[in-house]
C-alpha cells in the first residue's frame, strides 16, 4: 500500500517572517478531486498541529483521512465539485520541511536552528506550494483548530487570492490561558532529559511527548462530554505490578491509549515549533489591531464556526472574528454548535460539521 | 522567629480506609482564639493540597498564614469568639505523618509503602487529634477545596459531632475532567528520572513537581482573569541565554515565579498521595448513592459556597451538595459567587468570602 503523499519544492530559497531563511522548502501535500480546466475549483484545506496532509482515503493509501467524513463525492466537502489539496504545515515532521528535516548547509537536522515559526508562515508556504503546482487562486481555504489560524492568515497576506474563507474553532490571536496550556506541554517535553536541548536521537523525549499530549487531549474535549462518557468508571483489570498511581479511572485509560498512538509519530522538536507559532499568533500585528487585521480579509464569502463547549479556543474568540468581519463590511456567516466534545468537535460530531459546511460551501459555487 | 506549630500525638495506631495501618500518626496543627471553659467554640479549619496549618499569623510566628485575611479578631472567621484549629492533612509534608515520615517498623521514609490514602483518613486523623487535645465537637467545620472535601467527610462519619459545615469550592466526588488533571499531574512527576519511583534524594524530582504545579496554577484560576491581567503582555526582559521556548509572554513568568516558589516546599511523593486521594473521594461511597451519602450529615446548618469561573470544582458541583442536603431536610444556604479568580478565589477574593463566610457563622452563635 503505496502513500497518496506527494511532495513540491518551493522555487527558491524561503524567507521566514520573524527573521532566518529556508534555502530549502518542501510541502506535503494530497488532493483529491479534478482540477477543472479553468483551474478555479482548488479548495485548500490547512491542518491542525498534529495531522497529516492525509485528510481522506485515496487509491494510493486506503487508511482513513483525518476528515475522511467530511470529504469526498457529495460529502460536505464535495469532490465532485472542488480540486482538494491538503497541505501538511511548513514546520510539521509529516513530510514538510520542519525542524526534524536536514539542513542542506549543514548537512544535519536543523533541530532548534530551525527559525522562529509563525502561522503566517506555514501560509505562505502553503501558498507558494500551490503557485509551484500552477494553482495561482483558490476558491475557498479551510481550516480547523491552528488551521484556522493559517487560514485567517491566508486570506488577510493573500487577499486578492483567497474567494471563500472557513475558519473553524480557531482566534484571531491566542488568549494567555492557552498560552498556559501550551508553555506546560512545551516544558514537559523541555524538562524531559531525552529531550537533551533538542539534539536527542529517536525516540526522543517520549516521557515529556506523553505528557504533553495527554495535556493536549485534556483541553481538545469538554469536562461535560467525559462525565457522560466516562463518569467515574474504573478500569477491569489494572495492569500487572501497576503502582499506586498507575491507571485505575477509565478517564486515565483513555489518555493512556491516546498518548501511546501519538508518541512515536511525532518529533519533538516539532511539536516545540507548532504550538509556540500558536501562542505568537496575532492578527493585530498586521495593521495594529485585531480590527485592522482582519479588514484586510477580502474574501466574498466568510464561515465562521465555533463550538460552545470549547475552552481552548473559546467560541467569543470565534465569534470576536466573525463580528469585525462584519463591522468591515465583510459577508460573515457565525454558526455556534452546541457539540459536547470541545475543541476536537470537528473531528467527531459530523452531524453537525457536515451540514455547517457543506451548506456554506454549495452556496459558493 | 518560632513557629506556632505544634505536634498532637494519636494516642494508637491508625488504620486506614482503604486498608493498612499506620502505627504512629502525628498531627500538626496551629490555634488561634482562646477556648471557652465550656470547649463548646472550638471551629476546625482543614485545608487545600498544599497549606501548612499555619492559616493565621500569631506571636510565635509573624508570617502571614494562608488565610491571614479571613482569621482574626473581627474578621469572617471571628477569633474573639472562636477557637480556631487549623489541622495540617494526613498526608502532607507540613508536620503531620505522611510518605515522607519515617515508619516506625522500618526507620526508613515510608514512600510509596504509604496506604492508599483517602479524604476520609484526612477527616478521621483530624478528628482524632481533636479528641487527643481534649476537644470532643466541633462548631464548626470549615474547609475550601481539597478542604471541603474532608470538611464533608468529617460531618458525615461523625455527624453527632459537627454543629455547622462551611464546605467552599468542593465536591461531592470528583469529576472525570479533574481527575484528567490530576493524573498527568501525577505523570508529570512520576515520569521524572529524578523521582526513582518514590526513592529520590531530596530535592527529589524538581522538573516533573515543576510541571505539576504549573498546571495546577493553570486550574486553579481563570481564563477570563488572565485575559485582564496578562493579556498578551510580553515581558520586558529575557533572561540572557534563553532559548527559543523560554519565558516570553508574562503569563509565563507568572507559571514560573509560582512553580520555584512551590519547588522545595513541597515533597513529591505526598504530592502524589493527596492528588490521588481527591480523585478517590466519593461520597455515594456511604450509602450507595451522593444523596444517601449526604443525607448521613446532620449539622444544623451548612454553607455552601461556590465560584462561578471555578472550572476545576464546576459550581454545579456545589450546587449539587447544596441541593441534595435540602432534599434530605438540612437548613443549607448555597452562595454562588461571581469572582472572576476561579477556583482560587477564597485565597484572593476576600471582599466576597470574608461576608459570606462571616455572616454565616455569625448566625451559628
């Protein structure tokens, strides 16, 4: 079973916005989907930290896609319709150039020689990997979690590029309780002595990954979607010789088997880059306010969701956008969906996702 | 400078809850407030993870306590008629027996060879030493968080003994979401080379304790709260030779100045057992269910404070005790209180717990 992956060099050598150059760039990427002769049916789809540009199934690798029900022949996403790329992030070990990839002048892993990494540019990135495939415009960009921030940066650096925007559970800029968040997960995996200030060898900080991550799944669902699912249920059987604090709650199996797939498909360093681009991620350094910043968005049409539960990326954030978009004249829709399971709704309640943007994007067309 | 703490000796062994027994326990406790000839004024203050018992300043020891602004003469917790007892939890490293205490069987630190330890044992060992100074009933029991929760276990396994329950940010039983947390607390620690699976040399395994603490502080307070305080603010110097993942934003230096001042105060392995011991507690435990387990409290009157932003002890937690008190007859007042500090608030938020607290008692007279 072969990988859809497919990968584009970038043409020349790229600059990073908070100083430092790439002489190398490559970008990850699957579609699905024709290209329709005009070229005008590319819908690019950005990620979330964590996944892949493997968004759905295809010939060449038949394993579910992170959206795999969100996309495909008449689904939400309607590749009948739209020429889909997903980009995996500049930054991200699934393919793009990323701290774990080699530096040609070095001749050895950038590791923590990688510049400072900002969401604008993994959009840039994303954009100049469409240009080197031929795509010059797209008729929609959509994204989820940090991919809604790479998408609200899109449109506001590309903005005579960009016909649709669809943000989903994402901010304008993050707040400091997810700053919090995330400078805890970092240290778990700084404090980590195989973590050894980014030079480990595989496998790497995985004790300080396992804790990052499970901290990462606390805040991607809700306290009120656990209660229901988990309650205070305990396991069956407790692992032979577990000690006194080993998992015993069903909460706690849950984040143990969550943080095993994880640790292991994910470098380290990596994971460093992406949730810090989070954290300095502001629309207000584009023009000196939020309001500002999202003025320069000029796309047609604008989707904006959000999900109640979530306190991550909490939905004022969501809604914060969708209101100043308007304020600038801009066509804004705000949908708030009451799904129980957090941040991560996207991923598990396609009821909901499916219709909210599906319904957006046949309006579009 | 001395300290007002002093040591009160079980007169025998203890057994715990959840099994094995403890041939010698020692309680720490401070007091404020003379005792009536009567000893009918005696109040018992038990407190969160991390206090000593020393909640007040006095002649012996002129630091602030932890709740310095709500004990003293006049004050919510009023020691012209009260004779306040403080009592330092089972468990924990401030003076009372705990996993860092030599076991008298083996003159060497219990460790991890510490029983499970419950909320229970904490209300019992309290108890106990309030028998051992000749105080047979108390007042009132008074305790926030972890507090609260052996507050409510006190008046449940002696309810002929409690005359008022004050219970603040506390819980019936926890929550899968809490217990979430705590466990990658746990983690955190337990995943530190330097713990050795409970055998460390002091200082003992500082970077997992570290990482513990700075999620804690993360829970203990609100977003919104750090949304007015920090914002987005930079700090203004970096330490020199500070890497690219080091303190930037000042919500950061915030987790930082927090966790060093809790590293080196507090031993890891009575970190563990507490934590645990919150997660454990479950008042259905007494009786097959939350409401027979409540309904075994027969104080005549209970307070039940609760904090709108708190996210780790939900307000509907308090709600719930408060609720199912009144269905099983108790005179009950549940305050709900719009503090924006969170979980934290009756350590911060005086002006809305000093009254609330104060008024209550001043009816108990």
């Amino acid at each position: 079973m072969g990988s859809a992956r497919r990968t584009v060099r970038l043409p020349g050598p790229f600059t990073m916005r908070s100083g430092g150059v790439l002489p190398r760039v490559d970008v990850a990427y699957e579609t699905w989907g024709a290209l329709s002769p005009a070229k005008d049916n590319v819908l690019l789809l950005v990620t979330g930290l964590s996944p892949s540009a493997h968004a759905r199934c295809s010939a060449e690798d038949p394993t579910p896609g992170w959206w795999e029900e969100m996309i495909g022949p008449g689904l939400a996403i309607d590749t009948d319709r739209f020429h889909v790329v997903c980009v995996n992030s500049l930054g991200s070990p699934h393919g793009s150039t990323s701290p774990a990839s080699i530096d040609p002048r070095t001749d050895a892993p950038y590791r923590l020689t990688f510049p400072v990494l900002t969401i604008e540019d993994i959009a840039s990135a994303a954009r100049e990997a469409l240009r080197a495939l031929g795509l010059a415009r797209v008729r929609a960009v959509v994204g989820p979690s940090l991919g809604g921030m790479t998408a609200l940066a899109y449109a506001m650096q590309f903005p005579d590029e960009v016909d649709a925007l669809v943000t989903i559970s994402s901010a304008a800029r993050a707040t400091p309780f997810a700053i919090a968040i995330r400078s805890v997960q970092r240290e778990a995996i700084r404090s980590d002595p195989d973590w050894r200030g980014g030079a480990y060898d595989q496998p790497g900080p995985v004790r300080g990954l396992r804790v990052a991550r499970k901290l990462g799944l606390i805040t991607y669902r809700s306290a009120a979607e656990w209660r229901q699912r988990f309650s205070r249920e305990r396991v069956d059987v407790r692992t032979p010789g577990a000690g006194p604090f080993d998992v015993e709650f069903e909460i706690e199996a849950y984040l143990e088997m969550h943080a095993q797939k994880f640790v292991g498909t994910f470098d380290a360093n990596c994971y460093l880059y992406l949730s810090r681009c989070m954290d300095l991620f502001d629309v207000a350094e584009h023009g000196g306010s939020v309001e500002a910043g999202l003025a320069r968005i000029r796309a047609r049409k604008t989707l904006v969701v959000g999900v109640e539960t979530d306190f991550l990326f909490p939905i004022d954030q969501q809604a914060e956008i969708a209101l100043l978009l308007e304020r600038a004249g801009r066509d804004v829709r705000f949908v708030r969906l009451p799904s129980i399971q957090g941040h991560d709704s996207f991923l598990v309640d396609y009821d909901r996702f499916g219709p909210t943007v599906g319904s957006f994007l046949g309006e579009i067309s």
